[in-house]
C-alpha cells in the first residue's frame, strides 16, 4: 500500500495550525500530528505586521519545522490568508518565515480561502438537506459559503475578523452598549449583500467552522454528533452570546469553556455570531472541526 506522509500549515490571522497526516488509497488520510498556537499576527491590525507579531510567528513556525523534520514529512504545504494577504509588508514577513524555516509559504486569495474551507467541511458534515451556510472566523477576515450539495449560492470573504473587531470596537470593559451599537451598525453594513442572500433563502443551517465555534460547541447542548461535527441545540444560543457579551474579562476567565487564548477576541466573535442568527435565524446549528487545512489535504489526496 503506498502511503505518503504531508504536512499542511495553516498561517491565520490569530492562530498557526500544523497538520500532519498519511494519505492513504481512495482519498483517505490518517491525522499523524495536530498543532496550534495563537500568534496574533493581525493583533495591530491588518495594515502593517508590527515586530513583535513577526517574531512571534518566526518562532512558531521553526517549532513547526523542527515537528515536520522530525515525523519525516514528504511534502509541506504553507498556506497564509488574511494578514499576509492584506498586510502592506505581508510577502516581506512571508520571506522570512520562508528563510527562516526553508518551508515555502503560499499566500492565497479570499476565494481560494473559501474554497479551501468548503472541501474540507464538505469532506466531514453528513448529507444535508437544506442550504448551509458555512461562517469561518479568523483574525483578519471572516469566510462566508452558502452552498446546497455541490451548488455554491454565495461565498465571500470579509474584512471583520476578530482582531481587527476587537482593536475597532472593543475599548471598555466590560464592552459599553455604545460600542456594541456601533459594532452593529459596522456589521449591518458590511454584510448587506449576505444578509440579503440570506433572505432569499426560506431555510438554511448555520455551519460554525473551528475557532469561536469551538467554545459554542463546548457550552451548548448536542442534539447528534460525527465524526468531526456535530449538531448543537439553537435554544439558549442567543441567551448565552449574550451573557458572554455582557461579561467583564474577569468573568469570563471563570468560564471553563473559554480558553485563555480567546479571552480577549471571545466578545466581538460572539457579537457577530449574534447578528447573523437575528439577521436571518438558522433552523439548525452544526460545528465542524475540518476547514481550510482539511481542504488542502482534500486538494492533494483528490
């Protein structure tokens, strides 16, 4: 049986992901390692990557390199999205990491992004009979795709991500009623053209990818479960955004679902989740662990 052995690194905007995994026969893989780390690259925003971000991420990733020499890894793919992308010293931030490390990084563009996420969820969730809508938060941008089997209706990628929210809208503690009206109105106007998709559809199921959906999928009640996803009850989801959102950082450290890494970010991601379920309610709520890096195992085992 031939078996290769690939390495997928995942560069976002808050958190490098590094996954390691045999491809097997008829598009099968089997996960060798599994790795995150927060790097916050997009922590001073999107415009420039200061120094300490940067270093950050060097760090990151000789770690991962050293991980990859030592599980023999045929091939690494080195994916970067939004802060890389948008970033005005992105590519020059990309070199180092590429001198560095001597792994090659790829910057990609907010569709090959989406389209990464929807083979690697489309891979994991069970055959659904409604559109869904697969909502991907990450520091720098936020992925929308509606799709129903293999028909993509909308996708789009947003300049929201949690980071840039957080430095934008969140200056108080706990986050004043002022910013979080002003939050709406922002998001109410970014993603006009969504929430109109939205409307068009009679029916729809909201598909949480990783990330904050994590935390969601920690607290809420769940109605079936995969694999790699599961249905979580849309009762209470809202109640619970909200007391979240209402909370002071000192209370939401008491809250064994939320990791300490996302302390910070939690709110903004919360308050977006939030306006897209009052926007346009879902009928149900799933949680899928597969996205971008699953993707493009999915891209090179196909």
């Amino acid at each position: 049986m031939s078996v290769s052995r690939i390495a997928v690194i995942d560069l976002g905007s808050n958190t490098f992901h590094l996954l390691i995994v045999d491809l097997l026969p008829q598009e099968e893989w089997i996960p060798v390692l599994k790795d995150r780390r927060y790097v916050k690259l997009a922590a001073g925003g999107l415009h420039q990557i200061d120094l300490e971000s940067i270093n950050r991420a060097v760090q990151v990733m000789k770690e991962f390199a050293a991980q990859i020499r030592d599980w023999k890894v045929d091939a690494t793919y080195a994916i970067a999205t939004a802060a890389l992308r948008e970033a005005s010293n992105g590519k020059e931030v990309a070199n180092i990491l590429e001198n560095e490390t001597g792994i090659p990084i790829e910057i990609i563009d907010g569709q090959q992004e989406a389209h990464y996420i929807l083979k690697g969820i489309q891979s994991a969730l069970p055959p659904l009979d409604s559109p869904c809508l697969i909502m991907d938060i990450g520091g720098g941008s936020v992925e929308f795709i509606l799709f129903k089997g293999h028909d993509i209706l909308f996708a789009r990628s947003y300049k929201i991500g949690v980071a840039l929210l957080f430095k934008g809208f969140h200056k108080h503690d706990p986050i004043s009623e002022n910013e979080i009206s002003n939050l709406t109105q922002y998001l109410d106007g970014e993603l006009d053209d969504l929430i109109h998709q939205l409307n068009e559809t009679d029916r729809y199921y909201l598909v949480g990818a990783s990330g904050s959906f994590e935390v969601i999928q920690d607290f809420m009640p769940k109605l079936q479960t995969g694999t790699h996803w599961s249905e979580l009850a849309l009762p209470g989801l809202d109640e619970y955004l909200s007391a979240v959102i209402e909370e002071t950082l000192d209370q939401r450290k008491r809250r064994k679902e939320i990791p300490a890494e996302r302390l910070d970010y939690i709110v903004v991601a919360y308050l977006l989740i939030r306006f897209i379920i009052r926007s346009k309610p879902p009928a149900k709520l799933f949680y899928c662990d597969y996205a971008l890096k699953e993707g493009v195992i999915a891209d090179r085992s196909g």
